[in-house]
C-alpha cells in the first residue's frame, strides 16, 4: 500500500474537488448533444427521427454498463477508504473489466443481428428506418464494447480522485464529435457528406479515442490498482458483491425511466403544445440539476471513503452540508431562470400558448428541483454507505406509486394537463427526498458497510 498511503488520503479530497469536474463533465455532454441535434436538424428531419428513436436504446445499453460501473464505483470507494490491499483493489476492478466486456461484445452481436427485427416493430418511413439503422449499427453495435470500457474507466478514475481527468478526455471526446459531425454534414474541405453514417462514425471515433485515453490515463497513475494480468485468478465474491450492488441500482434507474415515458404518453393525449411544452421545460431544466447529479456523485464517493475508513459519523455530519449547498445552489438557478424566462423561451418557440404552459411548468419546477437535489445528494451517501435497498425499493414504488398516479390523477382526472403531470413530478422527487434525510438520520445505514 506504499503507493497509496504516500498520497493523500482520498478522504481528505473536498467535496469542491471532487464535485465540480462531475458538474462540468455533465454540463458539456449536454451542451454537445443539444448541438449534435442542431446540426443535424439542419441536415434533416428524417435523420433526426431516426436518430432520436435509436437515442433511447443507446441510454439503455449504457444503463446496462453503468449497472456494472455503478456497483464497481460503490465497492471500490469503501475498499479504498478502508486502505484494503493493492491486491483486493485490483480484483474489484478486474472482476468488473471481465463483466463489462463480456457484456459489451454480447450486445454487439445482439444488435447486429437483432436490429432489423427491432427496427420492423415500427411503422417508419424507409428513410427513417434507414437513419437509425446506421446510426445505431455502427454506435451502438459497434461502439458497444468502447461505450462499456469508457463507463468503467472514467469510474474507476474517480474513485481514486481523478475527476478532472475524466473531464478531460470527455471534452477531447466532445471536440472529436463536433468536429465530426461538421465534416459529415456540410462537405468542408471537399469531403463527401456522409449523413448520419458520418454523424455515428464520428461519436464511433470519440468512442475509441477516449477508452484509449482513459487507459492511458490509469496506467499512468501510479496509485490506481489496475493490472488484468491475473484475472482468472481474481475471487469470485468480487464479481457478486459488484452485481449486489450494481443490479438494484440499474432497476432503480430502469424503473425511473419507463415511468417517465408513461408520463409522457399521458401528455401526448393533451396536444401537441402540452408535449412541445413538456420538451423545452426538461431542456431548459436540465442545465440546473447538474449541480446536483455532480455533487451526487461526489457524495457518494465521498461516503464510501468514510465508510470503508470506519469513519460513519463525519460522513453523517459532512452530508447535511453536502445537501444545503446543493439544494441552494439548485433554487438559485430556477429562480434566476423564473425572473429571465421569457427571454429563454423565446430560444425555443413564439407561440402564445406553448409559452405560457412552459411558464407555468418553470414555476413549478421549483418544488421540482428542490425535491431533485434532495433525492440526488441523499440517495448518492445511502448508496455510497452501502444502503442499497431501501432507496431502491422506496425509489421504485414511489415512481410508480406516487409520480405516475397523481400525473394520472392530477393531469388526466383533475383536468389540470401538463401542469398537474408535473406537479406529481415535485411531489414524488420532494416526498422522496424526505424520506431519504430520514433513513440516514435513523442512521441504519451505518450497518450496511460492503467491507468484512
């Protein structure tokens, strides 16, 4: 443990350190995928179409690898805070390379010979149909393997400190897309506009690039762990205790993402200015709880840290903090957002009646946020504690139970429209919130350390 102990302890990073760098890192990918929607808007309709449809099943692909990533992230923070050996650190992420892997070239082979009959459950135009067959043959077949190593990688980066590595190689990745977008879509140069094959080539090639970076970057690293020369040696109650944990919180994203198409179907049937309003409300949105899936992350590395160090009372204390200053910081930007609204709006549409529910909706994503930034930052120390389940559990039924029926109820059987659907939204993301400050005030999970 020489390399380690020479170092600072990972504990000791600040929450800032740790925090901003994840803040920044989702700041950008959602700056570039607005703009890869943009050009090729500009391109065409079509090929946005068939893109966007196939955008979904890249999300749930990645949200297979993070199932491996996440439970990886979790065990290796305790395991580092508990100062465990070189040879117990490296298990854990071999354990996970061998899992991720195998699981990417197993995708690969299902979507290249699954996705013609994926794509015939769908009444699309040929040129529709055609777009997202490119698109997600060459990103998402191809680009698997590469989408599942850069996951774990950048994981495993952050884990030990290295957050603004991992930014890092995210912007090469999103300077290399943009990039290629450009030459693929306008013929600069004199080149041949290869449409959308050119658009996924290039996200192919940003792919590639940042997993060799990340490898680079590790095997540079003196301190991190990482040497898959005996990985067939490495213990079997690894790779449980990685899916132990990781399995739940894929369901627990899963669960959360389906229940948000259910909401949204309920939306298609109140017209198309309530779904138009629905999109620019979540666009406009989601520039403000990064903050708080940064600083969730960074909580729940940090947890981890102290957990495993056998320190659960400074953890228990430093997260109220954590909290407040990430709920603050949340409130301060959909508020300042509230007071320039119409300016921000006028970015997406003119007319009157989609701007006036879009108002609507920003107002009431003030609860939203607040409850957001609650459910982020909590659920990231339960997690990072080891508390896997009960905000699993509680996180599930309460999509369901709580966001899906009072949308239903509100929306629908109240005649409130989008306005009532998001309503449930605050209500479910702000009674969760509560819920989870009072299980780590219980404080049951301190009882739940992944270390023997």
């Amino acid at each position: 443990m020489a390399n380690m102990t020479s170092k600072s302890s990972r504990g000791a990073l600040s929450m800032f350190q740790l925090a901003l760098p994840l803040v920044l890192e989702q700041f950008f990918r959602i700056l570039v995928s607005s703009a890869d929607t943009i050009m090729l808007s500009s391109y065409s309709d079509k090929a946005v179409a068939g893109v966007g449809l196939m955008a979904q099943y890249v999300f749930f692909l990645n949200l297979l690898f993070s199932m491996i990533a996440t439970g990886t992230s979790i065990v290796l923070a305790q395991y580092i805070g508990a100062k465990k050996s070189k040879e117990d650190l490296n298990s854990i992420a071999s354990a996970s390379t061998v899992m991720i892997i195998q699981l990417g070239i197993f995708m690969t082979i299902l979507v290249i010979f699954g996705l013609r009959f994926l794509l015939a459950c769908y009444t699309l135009e040929d040129s529709v149909r055609t777009a997202a067959y490119e698109y997600f043959i060459i990103f998402g077949g191809i680009g698997a393997i590469f989408n599942a190593l850069n996951i774990l990688q950048s994981a495993i980066l952050r884990c030990y400190g290295y957050t603004k590595q991992a930014l890092y190689v995210t912007l090469v990745a999103n300077i290399i897309n943009v990039v290629g977008n450009a030459l693929s879509l306008y013929g600069f140069f004199g080149l041949p506009i290869l449409g959308v094959k050119g658009v996924a080539g290039a996200s192919l090639i940003a792919a590639i690039v940042s997993c060799i970076l990340l490898a680079i970057i590790i095997r540079q690293k003196s301190d991190i762990c990482y040497n898959l020369k005996g990985w067939r040696k490495t213990p079997k109650h690894f790779y449980k205790l990685i899916l132990k944990v990781g399995i739940p919180t894929a369901s627990e994203s899963l669960s959360y993402n389906v229940s948000q198409i259910a909401i949204m179907a309920m939306i298609s049937t109140l017209g198309t200015a309530a779904m138009s309003a629905q999109v620019y409300t979540r666009t406009i949105c989601q520039y403000v709880y990064i903050v708080a899936i940064g600083m969730g992350a960074a909580c729940q590395i940090k947890a981890g840290y102290y957990v495993g160090a056998q320190q659960s009372e400074i953890a228990y204390k430093k997260m109220f903090g954590y909290s407040l200053v990430a709920t603050a910081v949340s409130l301060a930007m959909i508020s300042l957002i509230n007071i320039f609204s119409n300016p921000m709006i006028s970015i997406f549409t003119t007319a009157p009646e989609v701007s006036s529910i879009v108002k609507t909706l920003l107002r009431l994503s003030i609860l939203v946020e607040f409850g957001r930034s609650l459910n982020l930052i909590w659920i990231g120390g339960l997690k990072g504690a080891g508390d896997i389940r009960f905000p699993v559990l509680y996180g599930m039924c309460s999509n369901w139970g709580i966001m899906v029926f009072l949308s239903w109820l509100l929306g629908l059987q109240f005649g409130w429209g989008v306005a009532g659907c998001w309503l449930g939204i605050g209500l479910d993301e702000t009674t969760r919130g509560i819920v989870m400050i009072f299980r780590w005030v219980s404080k049951r999970w301190m009882t739940k350390s992944l270390i023997n």
